[in-house]
C-alpha cells in the first residue's frame, strides 16, 4: 500500500486559523496521488477569494509498515 493524501481544513474563527468553526470541517480523500490531492485543495483554496478565515492543508497518511 503506498502514500494516501487527505486534504482538510474549513473555516476559521479568524485569521490566526486556531479554532475551526464547529460545523464547517471537511475532509476530502483519500488520494493515492499527491497530484490529485494538491487540485483538490487549489479547487477548495481558490474557489472563493473573498474567504479569508477559509484554509485547507494537505495531510500525508503515515505508511505503517
């Protein structure tokens, strides 16, 4: 089994991004290519410009081995 890449994120209480707004979490994936998971997060990141508190990050699945 190889890598899986999980984008995440949502909208936050401000722009420091330390408490996320209950309710508006989202996760999206898996993805076996890290290729397909960066145009997710480009299409969830650049959708709406106007949100400035709305981020997401791309999360690498440890391989247990």
């Amino acid at each position: 089994m190889g890598q899986r890449y999980w984008v995440i994120g949502g909208q936050y209480a401000d722009c420091h991004f330390d408490d996320i707004q209950p309710g508006t979490e989202v996760v999206h994936g898996p993805y076996a290519d890290e290729v397909k998971a960066r145009m997710e997060w480009q299409r969830l990141t650049f959708k709406d410009r106007h949100e400035a508190t709305e981020r997401y990050s791309i999360c690498v699945e440890p391989v247990i081995l």
